[in-house]
C-alpha cells in the first residue's frame, strides 16, 4: 500500500494529532519519495507466495532486507 502524505491527512478527521499520526506511519511505514509505503513485514503474511512468479515469502523478505 502506496498513499501520499496530503492524502492521507485529507481522509483523516480535523482534529488528530500529527505527532501521533506521523509516530505510526515511522512504525508501520518508510518514506520513499514523498509516498508513506507500508512495510514488507506488515504486508507479507506467512505462508505468502506470490501467485505470478511463486517466490516464497522468505526469498520477499530476505530481498527487502538487501535493499
């Protein structure tokens, strides 16, 4: 899952606090390019291949940690 900052904060009630917002996309997100992108390890589930190519979740996850 790929959204920009502005759009987030625009689905996001008036009265949040940002510190808490930008505290829990530090945790479950990085920043690449202006895009809050969830991590691998919050999006890839055990027992997760890739239906396209069947690359196993360990081959995914030793990949990102390359990167």
């Amino acid at each position: 899952m790929v959204v920009r900052f502005f759009d987030l904060i625009n689905q996001l009630p008036y009265d949040v606090n940002f510190d808490e917002v930008l505290s829990l996309l530090n945790e479950y997100a990085l920043l690449v390019q202006g895009c809050w992108v969830l991590k691998s390890e919050f999006s890839i589930e055990e027992g997760f291949e890739d239906a396209r190519t069947d690359i196993q979740r360990t081959l995914l996850l030793a990949a990102r940690d390359f990167l």
